[in-house]
C-alpha cells in the first residue's frame, strides 16, 4: 500500500497515523479460464483506476485538526501527484476527483475522503540510460527491462557522419531508422512512445521510417536483443527509457 505521495512541486508527504490510500494495490489483470481444459488467459486492463486518500486528522483542539487537513488540501493543489508504493521504488501518477469532510461529533478530529484516480494505471519507476554507444558497423548487445509492462525508448541518435543509422529489436520485431544522413553538430532524438523524431529539437518525422511512425519501439519486459547499424560511417547512440509494471 502506498505510503507517501509527492506533489507537482516535488514535495514529499509522508501519509500519516490514521492516513491510508486505498485502491491503488489492488492488481490491474483480469484472469479468465477458457474452455474446460483449464487454459488460463490473463488480460492486461489499461482502463483509469481509482482510489481513496482518507482517514483522519486528531489534535488537542478541533481547530489544530482543521488546520493540519488544510495543510494536506493545499499539497494536493500541485498536480498530478506520485503515489509512491510501499517499497518506494515505483509509483503512479495520480490526479483528486474533490474532497469531503465527514461529520463528527468528536470535537477534536477532523475525518476526511479524497478521491483519487491515475488515468494511467502502470507503475513507473526512474528514467533508465543505455549509452552512449558508439557504432562503427554492426553491433547487437542485450539490454534488460525488469519490469512486467513494455517501456518505450527514446532513441538519441548524434554523429560524425552515418548514413541511415538503424536500431532495431530483434525481440519485439520493431525498428528505428532515419532515412538519411546524420552529421557532425547535429542530434535526432526519436520518441518510441510517441511514435515522432525531432531534428536539433524540431519535428522531422518525414525523416523516420514507415515501420517506426507506425509502430513506435519499445523493451518487452525481460532480456531485450537490439541490433545497431548503418550503411556507412558512425554514430552516437544512447537509449532512454522508464521501467513499468502492471
């Protein structure tokens, strides 16, 4: 279960006694059995999940209670927030749905509710760097990806001079190549997620390949095999990407 969130500011709040998030650990996959020989077919659900922030706040007076809620209501302003897990190397994105405070005849606490919900529900953890590499031919080296969901890979691809540099993975079949010649000053970064690849930091997608606008490029979860190469010349390469679990 969660126990600390981070606002857009990059503040941490460590949950409180008394404080819970509820409905975030719950799993994201949907198990159905098929047919009577017993085959289990489990099917990943990318729909928004929701959950709870609540509990309650107790001080000497009612006045101390309300103020220690106005101080969390005013974290939750910065949005969107990291809803770390409990072993804090992962969390989700999350956004409030409101709030409501709930009657009490305690005049020393203050019980509260706040909706929440991550449109995304993938773990994510940090940003993850493979590189520089330097590709003089052809060249295929292994990369991991430790999580249980594909990541995509932003592909930053500079030069001396190389003629259509190309990457591709030969685990998920999917390739990114520039159709041209890349030179000396000059950076592509290509988004695999986005499906875009940019030119010294402008839009050049008409320099991609078909195969990578359409399908984009990402690390399947486990052992990834990838394949450097270019048809003349050498080049940069260096690989970014954020591991993410179910």
């Amino acid at each position: 279960m969660p126990q600390v969130i981070e606002n857009a500011n990059g503040t941490p709040y460590p949950l409180p006694r008394g404080v819970f998030i509820t409905g975030f650990d719950r799993p994201q996959a949907l198990t159905l059995v098929n047919g009577g020989l017993g085959t289990v077919l489990t099917r990943r659900r990318l729909e928004p999940v929701n959950a709870t922030l609540a509990g309650s706040f107790k001080r000497a007076s009612f006045v101390e209670a309300q103020a220690a809620l106005d101080e969390l209501l005013e974290f939750l302003h910065a949005q969107p927030l990291k809803v770390y897990s409990a072993a804090g190397d992962r969390h989700l994105l999350a956004f409030t749905e409101g709030s409501s405070d709930v009657d009490t005849s305690i005049a020393r606490l203050v019980r509260f509710r706040v909706p929440l919900v991550a449109p995304d529900p993938l773990w994510t953890g940090i940003e993850v760097t493979d590189g520089p590499r330097s590709v003089t031919g052809t060249s295929t080296f292994a990369i991991l990806n430790p999580g249980t969901a594909p990541a995509p890979v932003r592909l930053t691809i500079a030069a001396t001079s190389a003629n259509r540099p190309k990457v591709e993975n030969l685990t998920t079949g999917q390739e990114a190549e520039l159709l041209l010649s890349v030179t000396t000053g000059n950076t592509w970064v290509m988004d695999g997620g986005l499906h875009t690849a940019a030119h010294n930091g402008n839009a050049a997608n008409d320099a991609a390949g078909n195969a990578f606008l359409v399908g984009g490029f990402h690390l399947a979860p486990g052992v990834n095999e990838l394949r450097a190469s270019r048809q003349a010349g050498s080049y940069s390469l260096t690989l970014d990407w954020v591991t993410r679990w179910y």
